[in-house]
C-alpha cells in the first residue's frame, strides 16, 4: 500500500523533471544570426553570421519562462556581401577571429511578457568581454512537421555598443560623424528542433 502510494507521489515529480529536460536543437538551415551598422550615418549595412550553434533547454513547448539558451558563433563565418569588408571585421581592429575565433551568449534569466513577448537577459561575450544584454523576443509558436519532429520558432533583438567590446576600429567624417556607427542592432530569427527521447546527441 505504502509502495503504491509513493509511486502515486513520483509519478508528477518524475513528469515535471522530464518537461524541465527537454532539449531543442537550433536548426541552422532555418535560422538566421544577422546585424545591422549605420554607414555613413544615412545607410544601413547588414551582415550575418552563417556557421553557429546552439542549444534551448527547459522548454517544454509553451512556457518560455523556463527555459535556458546557449549559442555559439563562429566568428570567421562573417558576412556582409563584400570580401574586402569581411577580411577587415575578422581583423585586429574589429572581431580579430584569429584570437577569438567565437562570440557566445548563455542566458541567465527569461521574464514572460504581454502574450508571446518575452525578455531574455544573459551573459554575451565577445572577443574576450564579456556583458549582461538583454534581448527583447517573441515566441512564434511550436507545431509538429511533417517528417515527426516538433519545431518552435523565435524572434529576437538587442543593440550594443560594439566599443564595450572591443570592436574598436574608428573613423570620423569633417561633422564629427562616424563612419561606422558604434550602435549595432542584432537580429535572430531561430528555429529549434525538440530531441526526441532516447536519440543520441553528438
């Protein structure tokens, strides 16, 4: 009886600890990890990072609120259209992808906001800094594809001052204007792939 009985009482623990150990693979193919820098001060650049990685945990599919994420991008994998441009932000003066071949990010805290919006605030580090930023998101939703899989998407954006990072290569126009803006605006668009129990990960 008492047996039966404690089984009763693990059985929800045993429920809540498999929701919490939910793990969702971001899906590169259908992700974008992409910024944007004022040129000249009356044009926009954009740019994006094309080889990353990244991990949600704790998600169960609906509340946000708890799960944790981790992502890593290379930074060599930069790109802006331009070859010239590109060699220039993997060097010294901007990214130096020689010496700080990532840029990573790990939430610390995600707060529940009006309908799908949400806060995620964390820790992103940079060519050897690292600061909290606080990024403002929108779930979009989870559904089951046709191949067997459950998939959530997620929007999200922050902007940062690429000085406190060390992104320090500057040039000024007669005005006192520069020419590369040290505001960047950061712009994620993530698809997630929930890992099915008992597959293997690498």
């Amino acid at each position: 009886m008492y047996r039966k009985v404690a089984l009763l009482l693990l059985v929800p623990l045993m429920l809540v600890a498999s929701a919490r150990a939910q793990t969702w693979d971001i899906d590169v193919a259908h992700s974008h990890v992409g910024f944007t820098v004022r040129h000249l001060v009356v044009t926009k650049v954009n740019g994006s990072f094309g080889d990353f990685s990244g991990k949600i945990t704790g998600f169960d599919g609906k509340d946000v609120a708890g799960g944790a994420v981790e992502v890593t991008v290379q930074i060599a994998s930069i790109t802006t259209g331009i070859d010239k441009r590109d060699e220039h932000l993997r060097s010294a003066d901007f990214f130096d992808a020689a010496k700080f071949p990532t840029m990573t990010f790990k939430s610390k805290k995600i707060l529940k906001g009006a309908g799908d919006q949400f806060t995620m605030i964390g820790d992103l580090t940079m060519k050897g800094v690292t600061k909290e930023d606080t990024l403002a998101c929108t779930f979009n939703g989870a559904i089951n594809d046709p191949w067997g899989s459950t998939r959530a998407g997620f929007s999200a954006t922050t902007t940062i001052n690429r000085q406190d990072y060390g992104l320090s290569w500057s040039n000024a126009m007669a005005d006192g204007s520069l020419v590369v803006s040290n505001e960047v605006v950061i712009n994620l668009e993530i698809e997630a792939i929930k890992v099915k129990e008992g597959a293997g990960r690498n």
